[in-house]
C-alpha cells in the first residue's frame, strides 16, 4: 500500500491522490504555553508524524517493546496495519497569531499574513463555534479509518498540556479525486464530485491557484497554502424527495454520467450558453456547477479535498449528514469569491447548511530533521 514521505518541499495530504478516510482535529493551544512548549510540540509532533506516515509505532519503543510499568509511547490500534497511505498536514489559525482579544501570547503577531483572518460571515451561515476555528489543525488522512484515527489519538496525546482538542470531524468517503489517475468518487446526493478539481497532473495550476508564492506574503508561508475547512450539513431527506430532473437542474450535471447537462461525457467543458426548450440554458442560471465555475469567478480555481460523514441522527431522526468541505488555495480570498457567489444564488442552498468553518494557513513541508512550521519561528 502506499507510503508518502512526510518531509518534502510541500506538506503531503494536499496534492497527494485524495485517500478515503478522514480524521480532521483542531486544537487550541492551552494557557499558560509558552513560544518554546509552542515549538517544541511541533517538533515532537513532526517526529510522530513522520514515524507514523512510514508505517512506524510513535517513540523509541512503539506500542508494546516499552519499560512493564509505563504507559506505551505508542496506542497500538495500528500495530501490524500498513502505513494505508497516511498522510498528516498541520495547519495554524489566525488566533495562533493574536486571541481574539489581540494578545499576541507567542510573539507571532507581526508574522501573521494579512489573509489570515476569520472567513467573512457568508449568506445563509449558521455556524456553531463549537465547531469552528481553532489555533491548530491537523488532517489524518488514510485509506484505513483505524490509521486515521490512531494518528490523530496519538498526536492530541503527544499535545497532552500544550494543546487540547477543540472539535474534530471524521470522513468515510473523499468526495475529491485530486489525480486524473483516481475515479470521481460520489457524494451523499449520489452525484459525482471532483471532476473539475485541481489535479496533480495541472502543475501550473497548481503554480497559479494551489501554493503560495514566494512574493504573495510572509516569506515562512512559501510554498504552503491555505486550508477551509466547512461542516455543510446536507438534509438529504428533503433532497431524497426531489426528483431526478430537479437534482441534476441543481447540480448542472448527469446524475449518472456526470457530464455537465449542455452534453458530453463526465470530462467535457460545460458549455453555459447553449439553450435548450423555451431558450432557457440546458445548465441553469442557478446551478452549482455554473455559479462555482471558474468563468463566473474570475477564473478562480480551488483544490477541494472533502469528506463525506454521517454523525448519527438528530431528535427529529434525521441523519446528521452532510460534506466535510476541505478545499486549499494561494488565497482565503479564491474560496471566499467562490462561496460568496454560492451563498448568494446556489439553488443547492434549499438542501444545505453551514454548521463549522475554519481557515488554517498550512506552512511548507518540513525539512528532513527540521518541523513543521519551522520557518515561521526563524
Ligand atoms: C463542483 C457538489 C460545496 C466549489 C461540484 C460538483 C458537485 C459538487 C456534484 C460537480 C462535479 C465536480 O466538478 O466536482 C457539492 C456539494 C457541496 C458543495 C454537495 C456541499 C455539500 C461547495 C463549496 C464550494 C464548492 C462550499 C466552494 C466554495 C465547487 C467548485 C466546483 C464544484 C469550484 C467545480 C466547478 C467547475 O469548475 O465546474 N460540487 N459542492 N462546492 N464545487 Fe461543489
């Protein structure tokens, strides 16, 4: 199964072929804290990561070789499991920076890009804080949900007195594919999702739209990028009654083929001139693949890279279900261009909402034997 090394010139998890499970954590740093605990639970968490990216147990004697009367270095769930394609990517959030009271408790505030700041209020958002923000993030992501999760366990105990975890997210299926090597995979209204995304294969769109320059802003974030995080909840059951001829006005595309509804297979350019009966355009004014579409954005593209997740139900027994939106790029602004066009006239509003956001500027890749973010700290 694959391995993907977790130093490198951009951190894995963003580029990398989208694997199917996810485990998203975010964490605030705990009082009392200092700038060197700071570093220093980077340092030990880029350690753990790589160990654990390569398939290892986390510390010198792993999960089960340690001292009889310790607790192990290591949880042991992955023990005997391949490293499934683990990938960790840390991120930090603007109140890393500065609280929301403007303490700047580890002497960052005068490193924190001017883009790092909360996302705009959008149309429609009903965000609970519970489940938003947070001073640090880490994404797990894995094609075995076990390794996910004992990524995560293992780094928010290593943090254990540094930082505590302030909400997290699991996803079981990528609604993304970010390789032309991989299958679209569907989201939970059934449909395709991931066809026009960023792919690997597009380096120069990944150049222009995907990692910041060494010009955009603070010299530490070069090659990095920005991480939204969006709890969209969808009511599938309302969606569940709509009919087939509704769903695809909705989305703009084929439920089966995903081919954009001006014709064509899943990969053809959509083409939002075209009239059909009445000379009303085959891809409706109000369509998700029309209002997200670079043509209407400026020529913005994103790299999204969600989830699917089901958390249970609510009273009313509903599923609590929907899209862990994850999407990176050069600039919060792309994403916020995007949604606000979205929240504005997405004739998908009807079967969404907007439960959780964050923004995490995601530092470059380590260096071999440096950590993560070590650039920021210089
Ligand atoms: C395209 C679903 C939220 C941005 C698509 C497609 C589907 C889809 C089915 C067409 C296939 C594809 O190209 O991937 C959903 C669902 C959402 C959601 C179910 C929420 C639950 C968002 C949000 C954004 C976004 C929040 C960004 C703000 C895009 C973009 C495209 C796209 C940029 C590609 C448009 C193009 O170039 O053709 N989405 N989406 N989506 N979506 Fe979403």
């Amino acid at each position: 199964t694959a391995v993907y090394p977790f130093y490198g010139k951009h951190q894995a998890g963003i580029l990398t072929p989208a694997q199917d499970r996810l485990h998203f954590a975010a964490f605030d740093v705990t009082d009392g804290t200092s700038r060197a605990d700071l570093i220093e639970l980077l340092q030990d968490w880029s350690v753990a990561a790589a160990a654990m990216t390569a398939g290892r147990d986390i510390g010198d004697y792993g999960a089960v070789s340690g001292p009889y009367d310790a607790p192990p270095e290591d949880t042991g769930e992955a023990v005997g499991l391949p490293a499934s394609g683990l990938t960790i990517t840390f991120g930090f959030g603007p109140s890393l920076f500065r609280t929301a009271a403007g303490a700047d408790r580890f002497g960052l505030a005068a490193r924190q890009p001017a883009e790092l700041v909360d996302l705009p209020h959008f149309p429609g958002d009903m965000l609970d804080d519970a489940r938003s923000g947070g001073d640090l993030c880490i994404q797990a992501c894995a094609n075995d949900p076990q390794i996910a999760v004992h990524a995560i366990r293992n780094l928010s105990r290593i943090a254990f007195g540094r930082a505590a975890l302030r909400w997290s997210q699991l996803g079981f299926g990528r609604t993304s594919s970010t390789s032309t090597s991989q299958a679209t995979p569907r989201n939970l209204f059934g449909f395709k999702d991931g066809t026009a995304n960023i792919k690997a294969e597009e380096p120069a769109a990944a150049t222009e739209h995907l990692w910041v320059g060494s010009t955009d802003g603070p010299a530490w974030l070069a090659g990095g990028s920005y991480l939204v995080a969006r709890r969209i909840r969808m009511t599938i059951e309302t969606w569940d009654r709509s009919s087939l001829r509704e769903q695809e006005r909705v989305i703009g595309r084929t439920k089966g083929e995903g081919a954009p509804l001006s014709g064509g297979t899943e990969f053809t350019e959509p083409d939002f001139e075209i009239a059909g009966r009445g000379d009303l355009p085959l891809i409706d004014e109000a369509s998700h693949v029309r209002l997200a579409h670079p043509t209407q954005n400026d020529g913005i593209r994103i790299l999204r890279r969600g989830y699917n997740f089901v958390d249970g139900n609510d009273s009313l027994g509903r599923l609590d279900a929907g899209l862990f939106f994850i999407s990176f790029q050069r600039t919060p602004q792309s994403f916020s261009t995007v949604q606000l066009n979205l929240a504005r006239h997405d004739a998908m509003n009807e079967y969404l909402k907007h439960v959780g956001s964050a923004l995490f500027a995601v530092p470059p890749g380590a260096a071999t034997g440096s950590y993560v973010g070590a650039p920021l700290f210089a």
